[in-house]
C-alpha cells in the first residue's frame, strides 16, 4: 500500500513538473486547467511621481496536467499515453498476477503469469489465454478437475481446452476428454491403471463409465473370463500287453459327475490319455488408433492327472501337462496325448483319472503417456477359468457270493426250480441271497438248455442233441423270478444255469 501511495504521488508531482517541461496543450489524456489572478502591483505617482501608488492586475494562468488514471512515461512526454490500474501502469506490471500453485498448462509450455494491458484506468484488456479482464487485474480461470488448459471471459464461463491425458484430441488418445462437454473433463477408457482398459468391450461415449464387457468377461478392466473352455475328448485307456484286456472310460463324457469304471482285471501294463481341449476369443474389432495393440485369449494350459489310492488311502500320483501353450501363447482347440506308468493293482485299488483345461491369455497396452508412438507397452494377463473332469476306475477282484457260503446263515436259495418233474412246457425258477460287497450287483443272467446224452453222460449246450432252450443277458437286479415256456419232448432233460453279473464281469 505504500509503495501504490508513493506511486500515486510521484506521479502527481510528475504531473505537475510536466506543466513545465513536457505535457503539450492537447495532447493524449491532457486536461488544461485555466484562471485569473489578480497580481498587486506599484507605481510611481503623485505630481513629480515622488509617490508609490498600488495597482491590482488580473493575469491569465494555466497547467497541463493528466487526466484522472493516466500518467506519462517520462518528464519528456508530451502525452498522457499510460492508463493507470490500480496504482500501476503498464511500465510496472500493470495487471499481471504470477500464480505458482495453479497455473495454465499449455502444448507449449506452462503459463504462471495472467500478462495484460491497462487500455484505460482500472480496465486491464489482452490478458493471456487462459487469463481473464477482472477490472485492473487479469485473473487465472477458474480450475476444472483434470483439465490443463481452460479459457475463459469472466469467473464462471471457464471451459477446457487441453484435458490431462489427451495426448491428441482423438478417440483412444485421451485419457480424459472434453468433447462430450467442454466444461468438464470426464475419464475416458484408456491405457491408464486408473481408468479401465475395457477390452475386450465397448466404451459408450468414449467413457469409462460407460464400459460394457464382451460376452463371459467381467471385471473393472475387463480381465476376468467367465465361462470355462469345453474338454471336448477325454480318454483313459488301460491295457494289457496283448491288448485284449481294456479298461477305458466314455471319451466324450460332457458332465462334470464323477463316474466309475470297474474291473477285476489287474494285470494292465500300459496307461494312455488322450485330451481336446477348445476355447475360442470374441471377436477383435480393434483399429490401429486403439492403445490396445495385442490381444489373445485361448485354452493355456491342459494336463491330466491319475491319482492311485487303496481304498481311500492315497499312495500317489502322476501328471503330465501339454506343451505347446502358456498364458503368453494361447490356442484355440489343442488336442494332446499321454502315457502313464502303471500300478501293480490288488483288489479295492482306485485310480482317480483328471482332465482339466484351463483358459486365459494377455493383452497389450501402449502407454502413451510415456510415448505417443506407441513404443512403450505393458503386457497385462486374463484371469481364467479352469475345467475339470473326472473318472474313477475301481478294481474289485472278489467275484459276487450266496448268502449259502456263509457259515450259520440262513438264506434264500441261490436257484429254485419249482416243479423238478413237469409236463408243463411253462417252467418257473427263482433266486436270492447273492451279494457283491464292493462293485455292487448289476444285473442277472440266465440260460436254460436241453441236455444232450454222450455215451452215457447228459450234457449241456448243442453237443450230442443238447441244445439252448431259454436265455435272458439283462435280468435287473430287482427281479428275483423267471417264468419261460420252453419246448417238451418225450426224453426232454433241462438245466438252468444262473449268472449273477456285479458292476462287472464275475460269474457263478
């Protein structure tokens, strides 16, 4: 405040002294003050003029001297060309305002200083962009969040020019854009950890906001895959040396149950798995201005796992993954087979047999912040989802038994021919009592036959005049009678053998 009084009365004896060396009559900004004064002034008089008489005389005065808020530059001026804003003119900053926590960021450069011209007193005119005319000063225009470079004409209209982010004023090269609404600068989808990199997916209106994930991915980036690959083959084959003795499961198996295979044949010497796997990534609907520059999605990684247990002890495993894939070089469908050393198998051993398929893959991202030719990217990785499917192979070595074998049981039966000595062509029978601890019972099987005679000896089956009278494979194991009309002869001699099936193949 001192320094603005001292000024004001510089510039006021400036003015002053200016009435006599510099200011013309006329000039820029020059106010002439005119008036009289009577001067007192003597003479001689009297009749020998020996007296001093008095006389007063009226004279013509004027000063030049600046209009209010205008000043000179120097005591030479002859104009009053300097208006002045707030104690200052345009010889001493005038109208500027250096800023240092705010300030305009502009392509060329930043900008700390509002600039200006005082045009008339107390009136500041071409402040610098981004600067506005607020009476004798030119003031910063008022902040929007995230925005570089705002202009404006008054406190309140101020609208953004250059939003952070916006390396182009171009779809996928702004990190925030303004082009929906210039008043504010709203975040885009983009390369930054901060925004969301949406893909694959959809931005409505350039927004993050608005980021819609293709079909089964999710997630703030998009990142997660939520569906699974399809296991479109999975085959386990045990076999013997000759390859007469197979164990296998049902290679297109498209659930997720737990199914079981049994056998009570032990001596398999070779184990081979066979494995398709398939996932196929959503359309790419990139253009070559997308900060997206690589992305692959696929199966990554398929293995097979065989798991030995006896009973439900575990004892070991074995595992073998396929080659030819990772979450840097994903496949669409891989088709891979193995082979597995095999067990010494004793009855109630299991083999638990895994297939599973997982996905995933990458994407790349040019950071444009850190170049705007696209020569800096960072690799980011899909979050997967893992298939598994399993079969179970159980040994069960001990065939299905009648209850009769039980010491001090008593039971049904094993087979009961109601008349042993009939006419009648319509024979019944019955059965009961047989169990199988481990497999289970699956079904019973019967044929009845015409004994033949060789020499001496009744026979069964076709030899010497026997032959197949009655047969049944697929009896269900809730049934326990048969009734079957079967052909008389006059020497007619028949056999009934039972044979009960377990969950697999062990007869009586």
């Amino acid at each position: 405040m001192r320094e603005i009084l001292c000024f004001l009365l510089f510039l006021e004896l400036f003015s002053q002294f200016n009435a006599f060396f510099g200011l013309r009559d006329g000039g820029n900004n020059v106010k002439k003050y005119e008036w009289y004064e009577e001067r007192k002034t003597t003479r001689k008089c009297s009749f020998w003029k020996w007296g001093r008489c008095t006389k007063y005389v009226s004279e013509y005065k004027y000063s030049l001297k600046c209009e209010t808020g205008w000043a000179v530059a120097n005591i030479f001026s002859q104009d009053c060309d300097y208006a002045i804003c707030d104690g200052k003119t345009d010889l001493n900053d005038a109208c500027g305002i250096s800023y240092s926590s705010d300030y305009q960021i502009t392509r060329l450069g930043n900008v700390y200083h509002s600039g200006g011209s005082c045009s008339s007193p107390n009136v500041c005119t071409d402040c610098n962009h981004g600067f506005y005319s607020d009476g004798p000063y030119c003031r910063l225009c008022g902040t929007i969040d995230h925005c570089n470079y705002r202009r404006c004409t008054t406190s309140s209209n101020q609208h953004c020019e250059w939003c952070d982010g916006e390396i182009t004023p171009n779809i996928y090269w702004r990190a925030y854009t303004r082009h929906l609404d210039n008043t504010k600068c709203q975040k885009a989808c983009s390369w930054r950890t901060d925004s969301t990199r949406c893909y694959p997916g959809t931005c409505t209106n350039e927004l993050a906001s608005g980021c819609v994930c293709a079909d089964n991915f999710s997630g703030t980036h998009c990142e997660n895959i939520d569906n699974t690959p399809t296991i479109e083959y999975n085959h386990c084959k045990f076999s013997d040396n000759g390859g007469h003795n197979v164990l296998e499961n049902d290679p297109n198996w498209v659930t997720t149950d737990h199914s079981t295979i049994w056998t009570n044949f032990a001596a398999y010497s070779s184990i081979s798995v066979v494995e398709t796997a398939k996932y196929l990534q959503p359309a790419d609907n990139r253009n070559a201005q997308h900060y997206v520059k690589d992305f692959r999605v696929g199966v990554i990684e398929e293995k097979a796992t065989l798991l030995y247990y006896k009973g439900s002890t575990y004892v070991s495993k074995q595992t073998k993954t396929c080659s030819g894939m990772n979450k840097n070089q994903p496949v669409d469908f891989k088709e891979c087979s193995f082979s597995f050393n095999t067990w010494s198998f004793t009855h109630n051993d299991r083999v638990v047999a895994e297939f599973s398929s997982t996905n995933g893959g990458y994407v790349s991202v040019a950071n444009r912040d850190a170049s705007s030719t696209d020569s800096v990217k960072k690799t980011y990785y899909y979050s997967g989802q893992t298939l598994t499917r399993e079969f179970e192979f159980h040994w069960d070595l001990e065939n299905p038994y009648h209850c009769s074998v039980i010491s001090g049981t008593s039971c049904t039966p094993f087979v009961n021919i109601l008349d042993d000595l009939t006419e009648d062509p319509n024979l019944s029978f019955t059965w009961g009592g047989w169990s199988d601890d481990l497999a289970g019972l699956d079904h019973y099987e019967y044929d009845l036959f015409d004994l033949g005679v060789d020499g001496s000896m009744l026979i069964d089956g076709a030899g010497a005049g026997g032959s197949l009278v009655s047969s049944n494979k697929n009896v269900p194991i809730t049934e326990s009678s048969v009734s079957t009309s079967v052909p008389i002869t006059e020497s007619s001699v028949s056999t009934n053998v039972l044979i009960t099936e377990s969950s697999i193949s062990a007869s009586v």
